[in-house]
C-alpha cells in the first residue's frame, strides 16, 4: 500500500495543476486500465450508445507497452500506442482488460508534449471512447511519467493467444484482453495468404496456435479450418481459434506507415514468438506484432492440383474469376472505370478498378496467362468471370489494336488474356461475350476457348426460349452467341437480406454454345453448351436473390434439354455460395443453388471433396476456406467426367494474381460404346434371337461401323446351343444404338441356363466403356 499512497501523493499534486475537467476526482487515485475497460463490451465511462467520447476526462495510470503507426486511403499519418497495467498494478478483475488503445491521430506526442516511448509507466488524462466497439482513450494529455526504461516483458502480462473453437467464447477471450500485449507462438500456423489493401497499406494473415488440433493433423494440407460445411471441419463452432496479425506494430517499428506485413502463404509456420497489442476494427480482433517471420510450409499449388488432358480423348473445362480484369484504356461507352470519370447509373460514386499503369496491367495480364498455361494446363474452355466488357480493340496480325470502329464484340481484356497465353507457347484462344451481361461498373462473364478444339456455333443455330416466371429483360429475344439472359426479380423473393438491383441478375449470365471436336482435327463433333455465371455476392446477404439466380439458371438448363435432348451442359463461375448446405452459420441453410440441384445437376464439388477433401475449396476468407466457385453439369456430361480438381494458385498465395482459386474438370471428349447384356428363353426348336444392345454414350456426327463376335461359355457349345456370330453393323449418324442378334437354338433337353458373351472390338474413334455383353439362354425344359 505504501507505494500506492506515494502515487496518489504525486497525482494530487500534479492534478491541482490542471483544469478541473481533467481528472474524474480531485485527490483520488488514477484510474487502472481495467476500472476504464470495465467487465462488458463497453467501458463504464464511455457514453452509453453509439460512438463517442466521454465529456469528461479521467487520469489513468499505465505503461506504453507499444506504438502503432498507419495512414488513411487519402495518405493522413495516425498514430497511437498501446497502454497497460503493471502486473503489480491491475484490478485483479479477469473479466477486464488491462490494455487499452490510446489513439493520438496525426501527432506523435500528447498534449504537454510528450512523446509516447515504450517502457515509460505514465499517467495520463484522457476522454474514454468508444469507437466502432473499441475501447480507446483520445484527447490524451500527459500528466507525469512515474517510471523509463522498464521491460515491458516483465512488467505486463502477456498472454499467449490460444483462442477456442467456439466462436462465442472466443470473442470473449479477445473482449477480455483487448488493449493487451498478447503473444503468438513460435510454431503457429498459418491459415490465410498475406493479404493486403492497397489504399492504406493495411494488411492481415491469419493462424491458429501450434497446440490447436488443426496444426496436429497428420496431412500437411489439412491444417486449416473452412467456413463452410467440410469434413474436415466442424460447422457448429465458428472457427474461434482464428488469430489475425495486424501491421500496426510493424509500421511503428519501421517508423513507415507503407510497411506491410512479411509475405505469408497458408500452411507457413510463424518462426519465432511474436508479440503485440490486441486491436478491433472491421469487426475482426487483429494482433498488433512489432515483427513477425514466417517458416515456409507445404506448397498449396501441390495440394491434389488439376493434370493435363489427354487431347486426343479429353476435354478440360475451367471456371476462373479474374478478379476485377480492367485494362488501361479508359472506356468511352463506361463512364465509372477510371477516377475523373462522370460516373453510371447506379453506380456512385465511380468506381477506380483500372490498374495503376500499363506495366501493371501487363503484369497482370502476364500473370493470368502463366496460370492458365501452367496450372490449368490450358483448358479446352475458361467459363470467366470478373472481365471488363470494354470492346473499343480487335486482333489484327496477332496484336490487339484499338480505335473508335474496331469493336468486334468481344472483351478486350479476355483477348489481351488470349494474345498473352499465345506469347508463352500455350494453346491458341479466342473470347466471347455479351456485353449486354455487364453489370452497372462494367463486369461481365464471358468464355475463352482453345481454338483447336472448339468453335461457336452460328447464332441463327442457338434459338433458346427460357420459360421463367419473370417478365424477361428487352434483349432476351436477340440472337447471338453468346447469348446473355435476363428477367424482372419477382416480387415474391425474400427481400429479408436485401436484393442488388430490379433485376434477376445484376451480372446476367452467359449462355454459348459450342461445337467440340473430340480430338483435335478430329471429323468427330458434337456440341457443349456453357453457362458462366457470377451471382450476387455474398453469401449470407442477398439470400432470396441469390436462390432466384439459380433458379433462373435451372430454367435454362431445362430449356436446352427440352429442346435438346442429348444436350450436354456445364453451369459454373463464381456463385457466391457455398455447396450444399450453403449456410452452415447461421444454422438455417438457405439451400441457395437448390433449384440447381433439383433441376437435376451435378455439383462437381462433391466428387472432389470425395476424392480429395482438403483440396475441396476455391477461396479464403478471413483464414477460413470455402467454395464460392462451381461447375455444375447435366447427367449426359457428368457420365463422361474423369476428374474435378482445384487450381490453388491464389487463395492461399499473397502474390496470386486473383482472389479466387480456378476449378478445372476433365471428361472423356470421344463417345463410349456399351455392349448390353441379354437374355432370352431358350424354346424347343428352331431359333430364336438373342439381342445385345450396343449404344453410345452421344450421338456421332457421322456413321460408326462396330464389329462383334460371340465367345462361348463354359455351359456353351457354338453351333450346338447358338449361332456363332462375327459381323459388323453401324450406326448412323445422330443414332446411338445398333442391336447385334446371335441365333439361339432350341430344343428338348433340360440342362443348366447356358452362357455366352458378345465383345466388341475397340475402336479408335470411340473408347470402349463396357465391351462384354452377358449373353444367358434361359432353359425351360
């Protein structure tokens, strides 16, 4: 007690020196951090609402156990430093905080001229503030420095951050300690690239401690957690033991508000323990670290990625969001894609999401290109989405020129994309689009398809009438290829999370239909028809939206199959949400691509997180993964599937070149032949046939002659019980069946059922799926 009673001596001393407003009681002790913190989310002497400072100021007693530095979207310098209890000096309260945040705006010295150093035990006269759910002191005066030079590490606890699972209790975790110095383990790991915002150099990666379950699990690529509903997680507990570093600290420590945190990339390792002050804004709890390194851990590219296909027997479909794909022309049909510009309807205020320089964009380009070439394999056809509609260019002897009447109705960007590919020795492509999909700032979905393998079908050829139960938009009724869809939001979707625009589709949906050469210069075609989708983002807000988007999306694959019956189709892209079921948080899924899977479609998703489950996601959202990205596809295509497989070169990376990761999906391009099996009575006399159906799994373009012969059974003798057979019959073109008949001789003698077996002959045209019929000759003797 005694040297609490010199404390509160010298603070009555220097208290009579100050305005009366400064201190709460003349005489009384200052306040420790966690009387300002109190036991609930706010402090007791911040209003009780909103934010806002207190009208008073109260002296509060604490050692600067950190600084912190950053700057604003417009480059305005703030600083602040972290301010805490001496262990000898707390409340004794766990319930309560012994840090908190003292922010001091653009000066680096508080009123009385003194400048914030780590190590000095103070007393400080301050409003108390609550500022977006941060406790924080502002209008900070110094008052007395009661002690320099103390180790910080041994003067204040310092907690381990060891979050738990439950999501609850781990904000409570963090509430309790927030204005704290808190450690991170050596050992810990990551669970989310470095990411970092560009306007304020801010930047955040995410972990969970070493001792956690999730670093425990024996497969490198399985220490991570998902937000949505996986296996190898549980859905229920929110993922609590998320820690995420800020840069604050690092910036102070640098004394340069444009540093950023070191790269990190999911499944790193944090190298030694690191320290700082516990920070809230954006609704996320962010450790403050001086400095932080990072160990490099299993490669995220090398987790299950997409093979190359075989070209002359596969076809490679990908989706692909190129994230904000703007190049460095400034559109004069769109006016919100540089800063200057007047603006769009709709959109306010302009939007900038044209890249910083030529260079950049170039680079950019460059980056997409390798992916596509190297990590991708070059699919036969990228379902994109997140291109600029911009067509002010054309390709003229393979460079993109641009004038005032070179449009060719395709996006400039996605040529660029193709021209780039081509400079790396990848396949040749070509781009396609509706501009009329484009959303108000100018994105669109589209297609890039190899050259070689796929061509358009002539739009006359496409007529598609889409029976929906809103009032289509004026262009559904143009003919093109592709062909972008639309309709009136009806008016009985649930409004409840909101709804983006009038429409269906903010970002319309591209239909295109292909003709596919089953190997390249191959006679042998038949058509794909292709859906790239970008719903509205999400997924917890636009919910009825969202599931009227894919209910929209059922109705025109209903629409082609009605009309074409052997059709095959694929409907992917970005939709924003995630697999069945879409919303394990809250605990009431929206079952949003519902009328996707009633429609019939097949999630390519569930084959993949069957076959490779920690592979099973496509983006990263503040350390969690989940599945935003889908290739759906119809029964006659999801009987040709190989393998679906995702391309992680982004989500996990801090240099991806897109925040999503591409999905890429390998069928069998060459039509299957089945021999049935067949049965047949046997009779007394006589013959009677037995009929070995023979099908393909799609219709040729042109005639396949197949050619068959019996081998006898164990219970058979050729000639004594059938007919020996070895013949060829076709199949005509468009058809996908011929019957092969063997005589079967009848007679009087009762014996076993006897067996025999039709194989077809493999042929290089189409690849055999089953070319052996049971053949049975029921007795009834």
């Amino acid at each position: 007690m005694l040297g609490r009673i010199l404390i509160t001596g010298l603070v009555t001393a220097v208290g009579l020196a100050l305005p009366a407003q400064a201190h709460a009681a003349i005489g009384q002790d200052p306040l420790t951090v966690g009387a300002v913190q109190g036991n609930t989310a706010r402090s007791p002497y911040a209003p009780a609402t909103g934010n806002g400072s207190s009208s008073a100021k109260y002296q509060v007693r604490g050692v600067v156990t950190q600084l912190t530095r950053s700057h604003t979207a417009t480059g305005v310098e703030q600083h602040g430093f972290f301010l805490q209890s001496r262990t000898s000096d707390t409340d004794d309260d766990p319930a309560t905080s012994d840090g908190v945040f003292v922010y001091t705006g653009t000066f680096t010295t508080l009123i009385g001229g003194y400048a914030p150093t780590p190590g000095d035990e103070i007393i400080v006269s301050a409003r108390v503030a609550e500022y977006f759910n941060l406790t924080q002191l502002t209008g900070a005066e110094w008052v007395t420095t009661l002690a320099s030079g103390l180790d910080v590490a041994g003067e204040v606890r310092i907690d381990d951050a060891t979050p738990p699972a439950d999501k609850p209790a781990a904000d409570l975790f963090w509430e309790q300690r927030e204005g704290m110095q808190l450690r991170v383990r050596a050992g810990s790991g990551v669970v989310s690239n470095t990411k970092t915002y560009a306007s304020t150099d801010d930047a955040e990666v995410w972990l969970v401690d070493r001792d956690d379950p999730v670093v425990k699990r024996p497969d490198p690529y399985g220490r991570r957690v998902f937000r949505d509903a996986h296996p190898l997680d549980k859905v229920a507990d929110g993922n609590g033991n998320r820690i995420m570093l800020g840069p604050m600290g690092v910036k102070a420590a640098a004394d340069d508000s444009s540093v950023v945190l070191p790269p990190a990339r999911t499944f790193d390792t944090v190298s030694s323990d690191a320290v700082g002050g516990l920070y809230y804004a954006f609704n996320k709890y962010g450790i403050q670290v001086a400095g932080v390194a990072f160990t490099r851990g299993a490669d995220p590219a090398a987790n299950n990625p997409p093979r190359p296909a075989d070209r002359q027997r596969e076809l490679a479909v990908a989706t692909f969001n190129v994230e904000n794909l703007y190049d460095f022309r400034d559109d004069p049909a769109d006016g919100c894609d540089f800063i200057g510009n007047a603006g769009c309807p709709g959109v306010d205020p302009p939007f900038d999401y044209a890249p910083g320089s030529q260079s950049e964009y170039d680079s950019r380009v460059g980056g997409l290109a390798r992916q596509v070439v190297s990590g991708l394999h070059g699919p036969d056809l990228i379902l994109v989405q997140e291109a600029e509609d911009q067509d002010i260019c054309r390709v003229v002897g393979a460079v993109l020129s641009c004038g005032p009447d070179l449009a060719d109705g395709k996006p400039d960007t996605l040529q660029e994309l193709a021209l780039a590919i081509g400079r790396i020795d990848g396949p040749g492509y070509d781009a396609a689009a509706d501009r009329g999909g484009a959303d108000a700032r100018g994105i669109v979905s589209g297609f890039l398809y190899r050259t070689d393998r796929l061509s358009l079908v002539a739009a006359n050829q496409m007529s598609l009438q889409v029976p929906y139960r809103g009032a289509p938009a004026p262009g559904n009724d143009e003919v093109a290829n592709p062909k972008a869809f639309n309709a009136v939001l009806p008016a009985d979707v649930d409004r409840s999370t909101g709804v983006d625009g009038s429409n269906v589709y903010t970002r319309a949906p591209q239909v295109g239909l292909f003709e596919v050469r089953a190997a390249p210069g191959s006679n042998d075609r038949y058509q794909l028809w292709a859906i790239s989708n970008h719903f509205s983002s999400g997924p917890d807000t636009r919910v009825g939206q969202r599931r009227e988007q894919a209910a929209y999306g059922a109705a025109i694959t209903d629409a082609i199959e009605a009309g074409h019956p052997d059709a095959r189709v694929v409907l992917g892209g970005d939709l924003n949400v995630f697999p069945r079921p879409d919303d394990p948080l809250p605990a009431t899924p929206g079952d949003q691509l519902g009328p996707l899977y009633a429609a019939g479609l097949h999630n390519l998703w569930d084959n993949l997180v069957t076959e490779a489950p920690s592979a099973a996601y496509s983006y990263v959202f503040e350390g969690q993964a989940q599945t935003l990205d889908h290739l759906f596809v119809n029964d006659a295509l999801h009987g040709d599937l190989i393998q679906m497989r995702s391309a992680h070169l982004n989500a996990d990376h801090p240099d991806g070149v897109s925040d999503h990761d591409p999905q890429v999906a390998r069928f069998q391009s060459r039509a299957g032949v089945t021999v049935g099996d067949a049965s047949v009575v046997e009779g007394n006399a006589g013959r009677t046939p037995l009929v070995f159906p023979v099908t393909l799994t799609r219709p040729l373009s042109q005639a396949l002659t197949v050619c068959a012969t019996t081998v006898p059974g164990t219970t058979t003798l050729p000639y004594a019980d059938y007919e020996p057979y070895l013949g060829c019959r076709t199949i005509a073109a468009g058809a996908t069946r011929v019957d092969f008949a063997v005589q079967v001789r009848g007679d009087r003698l009762r014996e076993r059922d006897e067996r025999l077996t039709l194989e077809v002959t493999a042929l290089s045209a189409v690849r055999l799926v089953d070319g052996r019929g049971a053949g049975t000759i029921l007795n009834d003797d």
